[in-house]
C-alpha cells in the first residue's frame, strides 16, 4: 500500500499548484485595489472605506451586509433547529426513509437557481401579504439552498457516531428526549454542525440570483450596484467577506478541536 502513496515532492508540487490556483486570483484582486493610475500602490482606496465623504455610496453595502448577516443567523437557526433534529429522527427512528429523505434534501443542488425561483415567486407574494417583504424573509429560499450542502456535513457526523447506541444508553438512565438530543448527541455531532452553519453562512453570503430576482437588497446585489460608482469597491469587499470566512473557519475548527466529545 506504500507504493501507492505519492511521494513528499509530489505531495508538495500538488499542494503548491492547488494553492497556487486559489492564491493568484485572490493577489491579483489584491493588486488591483491597491494600484493607482500613476502605476504605483497605495492603501487610499483601503482608508477610503472610513472617509465621511463615502458614506452616501457605501450607505448600500452596508446596508445590504447587515440584511445578509440577518439572512445568515436565521438559515443557520433553519438548519440546526429543523434539518440537524429531522436528520437525527430519521436516523434512529425511520431509516426505512433515508433514502428518500435523502433524495429530497439533495434535490435542491440539481435545480438551477433562476428555476427555483419561478417555483418560489408565488409563495413569495404571499409572503410578501403576510409577513412583509423585508430582506430576511429569503431566508426560507435560502434554507432550501443550502439543505444538500449541510446535509452532506451533518451526515458525515452522525456516521461517524453510533446515535442508535448513545441515545439507548442516555434513555435508560432516564433522560428525555431533548436532553438526549442537546447533551448527548449534540456535542457528538458538533463538528458537523459547525461545518453546515459555516457552509449556510458562505452560501447566503454569496448568495445573487435569487436576491435579485426576488427583488431583496442582499451583499451581492449591493455590490452590484455600488460597482456603477466606485469598480474598487466591490473587489475590496469581496475580500473582506473571505477574510471573514476564513477567519469564521479557523475558529470553527478551534472549537470543533477544542471541545471533546459526549461521555
């Protein structure tokens, strides 16, 4: 089996290339906020995000952030409070339908999001009646979104833990139901967890089509408009929402490493 296992420099020629090919256009947006039209670089633009004077043009991505953070925190909450305890019923109570549980939650991945938006505009109008038509409203079409990714997360921690023998045992020393979800079989499923609320985040985070559609000022159709004005600034915040799920990465991973799981 040894033979089979790619050499070190191998290893190293596939690592510099893969992260050759996500470093080049990440320096190259980098390069372009910073150079000026004289030819030389500068952080003007950079500082220019705390000018007064910016206010009134960057009023729209600020804007459209806060409703994309809004969007963020209420998608996770869907996909911890509804999909994780359907996933984990599923499991240890109906596994004669996982199958087909597990076809309609990845069926989403399949559909095109214009299509899916066809599908949703009607629902959306009643909405739209009932609920208002606030930015955070999206965050019904954007839990369908993300369902296949966060499945995908969540599934590969429930296979990695035996659910059926945990909560037995959590059961016959008298615990209820919610206790043996959020006690016992949460932190064991945490590192899926944390992936799937990352993965929700970058999604509506990146998240255009179906925002422009619908007709709801997100990030990404902020920046659109913002591009009219100023082409700099929505390369700078593009980069900023990296560095900002990069650093929400690292984080979930300290967690995910720095908390054992359930005895």
């Amino acid at each position: 089996m040894n033979r089979l296992a790619p050499s070190l420099a191998t290893r190293w020629i596939i690592g510099i290339l893969v992260g050759a090919f996500f470093a080049i256009p990440l320096v190259a947006t980098l390069l372009y906020t910073l150079r000026m039209p004289d030819g030389s670089y500068s952080l003007a633009r950079w500082a220019g995000l705390f000018d007064p004077a910016m206010n009134a043009t960057l009023k729209p991505i600020w804007t459209g952030l806060g409703n994309s953070l809004v969007l963020a925190v209420v998608t996770v909450a869907i996909v911890l409070l509804l999909l994780a305890p359907t996933m984990i019923l599923v499991n240890l109570r109906f596994a004669r339908l996982t199958p087909v549980f597990e076809f309609a939650v990845l069926l989403p991945i399949s559909i095109p999001a214009i299509v899916l938006v066809v599908g949703l505009a009607p629902i959306y109008l009643q909405i739209g009646r009932t609920l208002g038509t606030g930015a955070w409203t999206l965050a019904f079409a954007y839990g369908i979104t993300v369902l296949p990714f966060a499945y995908r997360s969540i599934q590969a921690s429930i296979d990695a833990a035996d659910l059926k023998t945990l909560s037995e045992a959590a059961r016959s020393l008298g615990a209820s139901w919610p206790t043996v979800v959020l006690r016992v079989l949460a932190p064991n499923l945490r590192q899926g967890l944390l992936a799937a609320s990352l993965i929700s985040i970058a999604v509506v985070l990146g998240e255009f089509t179906i925002a422009s559609l619908l007709n709801r000022q997100v990030f990404q159709t902020a920046m659109v408009v913002v591009q009219k004005q100023d082409g700099y600034l929505p390369a700078i915040f593009t980069l900023l929402a990296l560095l900002f799920c990069f650093v929400l990465l690292l984080l979930i991973g300290r967690v995910a490493r720095g908390t054992g799981k359930a005895r």
